[in-house]
C-alpha cells in the first residue's frame, strides 16, 4: 500500500470509462463528499486522457460529439469545474501509462481499486445515505467582481436567467426555444432583467440568432467561473434539466427552475440513469440544494409562465 499524501483524496476520471460532460460535477461532488467522510484536508483529480478510444464504454456518447470535441472539453470544461471546489488540490491531466505511476503514490484513491488491469469508471450511486447537500463550491473572487461589474446592482432590476440545451446529443432533451423566448416577452422588462445563456455546443451558437432582441451573456457559455457567477447574482435560474444549469443547484440560496423533460425520452435511457445513478425523473436529488425546484414535463410557454409564477413570489 502506498503511504503518500495521507492527507490528500485521488480522485481518477478516466474518460475511456466515464462521461466527459457535466456529469463531471456530480461526479466530483461525490468525491469531495467522501474526502470529508474520510477526513482528509485535500482532494487531487487525475484526468486520464486516451488516444484511443475504440473500446470504450461511452462510445455512442464520443460517436455522437467527435473525439475532437472530447479532447477540447478535458481542458474548457472537467479542468474549469475542478476550480469551483476549493478543497482541489492539484489537478492532473495526462496519458493512461503515466496515470497509474500517480495512482501508485496515493494510499486513497478514489474508485478504488482502480488500475491498469482496471480502469475503474468514476460513474457511482448518487442517492447514497447521507450524501445530502453541503455548500461545497465557491466562486473566484475575480469572477465575482467581473459579473458584479457587468450586472451592477444600480439597475435593481431582477436578474432572470435562462440555460439553454441545444445539444445534437439525445437532442429529446433540449429546450423548445421558441417557448422560452415567448415567455421571455412576457416578463415586464422595467421589473426583470432576462439574460440568456445558450449552448456551448457549435449547434448552440447557431441559435444566438434566436435570441438577437434579448440579452445574452455568451461569456458564461465557455467560463465556468463566471457562469457560477452568475448564476449566484441572479434572482432566478431557469432552464431545462441539463448540466450547466447542476451548477446553480449546488449552491446555497440559489433560486433554481429545473423542467426535467426526461419523460420525451426513449424508456430505456430513463431506467438506465436510475439504474447507474439512483437518480429518480422529476425529482430533486438529495444533494442539491433546497432552494432548487423539479418539474417533469415539457418547457412549453404554460408550463414556464406557471412555475415562474409559483416560484417567483
């Protein structure tokens, strides 16, 4: 057994065995989660990148988005969430040979067993008793001061955000757009300011032009810091179930509007994420905050303007 850093958690996401999305986060919480249990001061992430992934056990998932795309998200997505949890320690990204050499000096690694005979997913139950929420992310204080800056609170105006999906991956899950801008309109633009945040995806800077008489704040697309940021100035979040939009759901007093539309779905991709995860459609798992809200069903115009109004008081 190594008996280097005592003290420090491994936490090893080999992107040949697990999801290089927002799933991440959860993932990571996770993780954090278990350095507290287990008492240590810091956790350190080992990102395993591959160059070949041929085999892996998330091929449709990297068919579907391109292996370019997948080497781009290591470094503009996975490295930029790690920095929201400030019990990161050291980050690193490397190849598969040199990650087990870095394994090997640990005496905690999470998952464990994890090895060149098996490169172990990081995937894991998230309704676990006693994984409930706890105000583990923080935000940099540069990324504060830029949206404190850019959302001055001399227009007390209230700020109103909107994540979007458009994503070309299980694309049933994306936002109807249409009905999100048409509630949009309906808002009493001296009372609230409405701040669209789209897609990062290639497919989501097509749809900006959507958006041309709305504000959109397109910076946060690509920074995860000041997205974070954000979503913390905001009044309220609001969007379809979906990755980005996990961020505002772990913060503490965040008012957050989850449309879960799961059930527009295949049946089998439902019973799947139970399966591998616990999570339950239409429900707010036990680690996201309770200023969080679920809805399953669809994002019409209806259903945004009657959660916005129950909420919203």
């Amino acid at each position: 057994m190594a008996e280097g850093n005592p003290d420090r958690l491994l936490f090893v996401y080999d992107t040949f065995s697990s999801p290089v999305t927002f799933d991440f986060l959860h993932y990571l919480y996770y993780a954090d989660w278990l350095r507290r249990e287990t008492g240590k001061t810091h956790i350190d992430i080992l990102i395993v990148s591959r160059s070949d992934f041929s085999a892996s056990a998330v091929e449709s998932y990297i068919v579907a988005v391109g292996e370019d795309n997948l080497n781009w998200r290591l470094t503009n997505l996975l490295v930029p969430m790690c920095r929201l949890f400030s019990s990161v320690g050291r980050i690193h990204l490397v190849e598969q040979e040199e990650a087990f050499e870095i394994v090997k000096g640990y005496r905690s690694v999470h998952p464990e067993g994890y090895g060149y005979a098996s490169p172990k997913s990081a995937t894991v139950r998230l309704d676990v008793a006693g994984l409930d929420f706890y105000p583990a992310l923080t935000i940099a204080d540069t990324a504060q001061k830029i949206v404190e800056a850019y959302f001055s609170k001399v227009d007390n105006r209230r700020i109103v955000t909107i994540t979007l999906r458009s994503y070309d991956f299980l694309s049933a899950r994306n936002s109807d757009i249409k009905s999100w801008v048409d509630f949009a309109e309906e808002l009493d633009p001296l009372k609230y300011r409405v701040v669209f945040i789209p897609d990062a995806s290639m497919h989501g800077i097509a749809t900006i032009k959507q958006l041309i008489s709305f504000e959109v704040f397109d910076p946060a697309c690509w920074n995860i810091e000041l997205r974070a940021a954000l979503y913390q100035r905001a009044w309220m979040n609001m969007g379809i179930a979906c990755g980005p939009l996990a961020i505002s759901c772990l913060m503490n007093k965040v008012r957050t509007i989850m449309i879960d539309r799961s059930l527009d779905c295949p049946a089998d991709y439902i019973d799947n994420i139970r399966y591998i995860t616990g999570l339950i459609a239409g429900e707010r798992p036990n680690f996201y905050s309770n200023s969080c809200h679920f809805h399953l069903g669809k994002d019409d115009k209806k259903t945004i303007l009657e959660i916005f109004n129950e909420f919203g008081k």
